[in-house]
C-alpha cells in the first residue's frame, strides 16, 4: 500500500511526495508557482523545485570568474559562498533532461515535497495548468492519465472528472497539493 497518494506515478529515484506544473508555454506556470510556494512553506513544508527549461539558459554571465573558467574548458564549476552554493555541469552530450535524472541529484532528505515545472511529456503526477484551448493547444489530460487536476481561469468552461482548481486562487491549490499529494490530512 502506497504511504503517499499517487506514489505509483513517481519516478523510481523520486523519495519524497511529487507533483508538476505541467501546460503549454506562456500560461502561467511559474505565476502560479510563485504564488502557491511561499503557502508551502507557511503550512511548515521544506521545497525542492526542479525547472525545465527549453533553451539554452546560463547562471553566471560573461565577465563573471565562474563563467571565465567554464568557457576555457572546466565541465564542473562549483561557486560557494557562504549563503548558497551552485554546480553548473556541462552534459556531454546535447539533450533533453530526463526528469528521474534530475531528481536523483537532488539533496532529498532535506526536502518535504518536490515540485516540478515543465516536464509535461513524462509520467509523474501532474496539475494541468489551461488558460484557454483551442486546435493547436488541446488540453493535456485527455491524453495523460498522470495528470491529476486542471486549474484554470474562473470562468472557462471545461468538462472533466478531474479536480478543478483555480488559478486565480493559489490558497486552493497549495490546500490542494497539501491534503492530496503532501498526505497532510
């Protein structure tokens, strides 16, 4: 018997409780997580949050020492101080990151629940973020059993067995992720 709701959607290097933020690009994922962590964090949770991006991003810029050494050729840098550390890793290869992959390098013991931003093609639970729909943006849950709720705009009509969630109201999703994914009852 699983200790955790959705358990058997987690990823196999995944330890703690899961859940994405999963929509098509521009609709609000990182708004709403914006919104809905500092909640987290007031009902006591400890946060790891793992964002997929899809282009080529950087975290030390031009002129700065870490990104001097990179450039010459380190594939690791460590940049340390004494409030945050950051090890940017050059993969050999191009390519996708591959969301059970990036879990495993994650310090899980220190965290509570695992949030995750993207990812929208692999299987773990997942909140399907709809501002609106169309031909060329179908929702995602009717092709995805791993998704577990729809938040959308108060008003956009949407038929689906699924828990609905507004949006516009980050209080109800974080209660959501509280009871049904974080097992806080």
């Amino acid at each position: 018997m699983p200790r955790y709701p959705y358990q058997s959607l987690w990823p196999q290097t995944c330890r703690r409780p899961i859940v994405g933020f999963a929509a098509w690009s521009g609709t609000g994922k990182t708004t709403l997580l914006e919104a809905v962590i500092p909640r987290l964090r007031e009902a006591g949770l400890r946060l790891a949050l793992v964002k997929h991006a899809h282009h080529a991003f950087d975290v030390d810029h031009p002129g700065k020492d870490s990104y001097q050494l990179r450039k010459a050729g380190a594939d690791q840098v460590l940049v340390t101080s004494g409030q945050r550390w950051a090890l940017m890793r050059e993969r050999q290869q191009e390519r996708d990151p591959v969301l059970a992959e990036e879990i495993a390098r994650l310090d899980q013991d220190s965290v509570d629940l695992l949030l995750v931003e993207g990812f929208r093609n692999e299987r773990f639970p997942k909140i399907e973020l709809l501002r609106e729909t169309g031909r060329d943006r179908p929702p995602l849950f009717h092709d995805d059993d791993a998704i577990i709720a729809v938040a959308t705009a108060d008003d956009q009509p949407l038929e689906t067995t699924l828990p609905r969630l507004s949006m516009n109201d980050p209080d109800g999703v974080a209660r959501f992720i509280l009871q049904e994914i974080a097992g806080a009852r």
